[in-house]
C-alpha cells in the first residue's frame, strides 16, 4: 500500500499568489462607478495552486516548487498548502519580493480579474532544484504567460521530468497579453497531456473547429486535451478523438474550474483509467469546483467524486 501512495505522488512547479474574490456583484464594474458585491473571500489563488490542492484531495501525495514573497500573502499561501496537506519544501521566501495577488470581481456568470504578478513572474529555473522530482510519478505546469522568468525553460523542465521517468502535463492557461506565439509549440512537444480550452486551440492551430484544431494539435504531443466549459471536454490520443458530455450544475463560481477539471483528469490518467474515463472524471471534479467560492474549496475527495459520478452517470 505505501509504495502505491508512493507512486503517484505529484510535482507541481509553479505560481502562488492569493486570491481576493468579491462576489455577486450586481453588475460589472466600470471605471468611475461602483457596484456592491454579495460576499468577499481571501483564498489561495493561481492556477498551479488550485491544480495541486484538486491532486492533493483526490488522495496524490503533491509537492510544490515555487516562491513567495516573506510577507502576510506568502504565509497565508504556504500555510494553505499545507493545510491541504501538501509539501512546502521546495518554496522560497524571498525577502526582496511580493507575494502575488490576484483581485477578482465576480457576478453569477463571468469574471474580471485584475493580477500583480510580484514572485510569481520572478521564479527562475536556477530556483529549483529538479533532482527534487525524483520519487514523484507526474509534474504539472500551467500559467506560462505569467511565469515569465521561468518560461524559457518550461522545455528543458519537462524533458528533465522525463528523463527522471515522470509523466507531465501542460496547461498554458489564459495570456492576459494574448500573444500566443510560437513559443508555446516548444512546450507542448515536450509534454505527456496537453490542456487548452476551445479559443486556444483555435487561436493555437489558426483552425476554424475544435476538431481540425485538435487534429493539428494531436500531432504534436500524446494526449490533448480541450476544455469546452459548460460543453464538457473532447480529447484526442492514439489516434482516436473522445468526448464526453457536462455534468450539469447551477455554477456559483467559475474560479479555477479548469484547473480542477486538469486535476480529475491526471488522477484518472495516473490511475490507469482509459481516456473517455479520464474526460469524464476531469468533468466531474471541474462541475465539483463551481458549486463553491474560490477554486479550490468545492474540489471533491474520492468518496465525494465516487459518489457525484454514481449519482450523475445515468444523465451522461
């Protein structure tokens, strides 16, 4: 039993930031206006963040490499992981630096998110030490747009990761510049699962359908996957295009679904699961994540996700 706990540990290397959620606000905000929300949250926040607490619930011993500023945020962002139970080890507290922040304005059905990226976009490669990857089974990276400092060596990271026997997987997730150059096919050739949404892969393969573009893409590396939001996910591995259907759910917020869904669908693939399996778990826990505030408190264990799964298949 405990060399199996040991075989699916998890790597995340990535950004820490808080998130400062206000809520139901009653209409977007505008400059030169103001609008009243419902509810106001303080949560760990960044994608990388919400990825490894999904992984942590569903039973995967994760650890995470990043950095944080040597302030309020950076305690509040390491004493969360490990209340999620996840290592600190490989963080750094750096006295020069921010701990990033990101201030999101919510109303029932979109966001509006505004980011200081202080840490987040100072990570460097020569900050973490790869040999740390030894002992896990998988690494994830995503927000590659705001990792600026690190995103150069986002290759070289995933081939080292393969060397060292671990499976990965790539989430670029949104570039608040959209610039999506061609930097982004040097990563997705180096890695095992590939997540994007829809626009991405369109904007990616300069397609006009999330199938062409998930032929081109499929190319490329093993398993992609694309996000459809409240569509569900298609993915395309071996040759063979899968979808699956959403779950259907009243969304409270939409905060890091995506990430969440990214969790389902590794814990699946680590778990041997065949990929319709894994498109359908990465559905439920990405439907789990909306129906709470923030991105990480509604994400399921596997007696929740076993028993949301039982009870929403006969709508599949």
């Amino acid at each position: 039993m405990h060399h199996h706990r040991r075989a699916r540990a998890i790597a995340v290397i990535g950004e820490l930031n808080v998130d400062l959620i206000a809520s139901g606000l009653t209409s977007a905000p505008t400059l030169g206006s103001e609008v009243l929300a419902e509810d106001f949250q303080t949560v760990l926040g960044g994608a990388s963040a919400i990825f490894a607490c999904g992984a942590a619930r569903l039973g995967h011993r994760v650890s995470f490499f990043s950095k944080v500023g040597d302030d309020d945020y950076g305690r509040f962002c390491l004493n969360a992981l490990q209340k999620a139970g996840i290592s600190t080890e490989n963080v750094a507290k750096v006295a020069t630096s921010k701990t990033g922040v990101t201030i999101s304005l919510s109303t029932r059905n979109d966001r509006a998110l505004v980011t200081v990226l202080g840490a987040i976009s100072e990570l460097r490669d020569k900050d973490l030490d790869l040999q740390a990857l030894h002992g896990h089974s998988h690494l994830h990276l995503t927000s590659f747009f705001l990792q600026t400092a690190l995103r150069p060596s986002f290759p070289r990271i995933l081939r080292q990761a393969r060397k060292l026997g671990l499976t990965t997987s790539f989430d670029p997730n949104s570039d608040p510049m959209s610039s999506w150059g061609p930097d982004v096919w040097s990563v997705v050739d180096e890695t095992t699962i590939l997540f994007i949404n829809q626009e991405e892969a369109l904007h990616l393969t300069r397609k006009k359908n999330v199938r062409e573009a998930l032929k081109q893409v499929s190319e490329r590396a093993p398993y992609v996957v694309v996000k459809l939001g409240p569509r569900g996910a298609i993915a395309a591995a071996d040759g063979q295009v899968v979808s699956a259907p959403p779950f259907k759910v009243r969304p409270v917020d939409t905060t890091g679904a995506g990430d969440s869904f990214a969790a389902g669908f590794v814990h699946a693939f680590l778990s041997g699961r065949d990929l319709h399996e894994c498109l359908v778990e990465g559905n439920a826990c990405g439907a789990l994540s909306t129906q709470q505030v923030g991105g990480a408190a509604g994400q399921p264990d596997l007696l929740s996700l076993e028993r949301f799964l039982r009870r929403n298949r006969q709508h599949q």
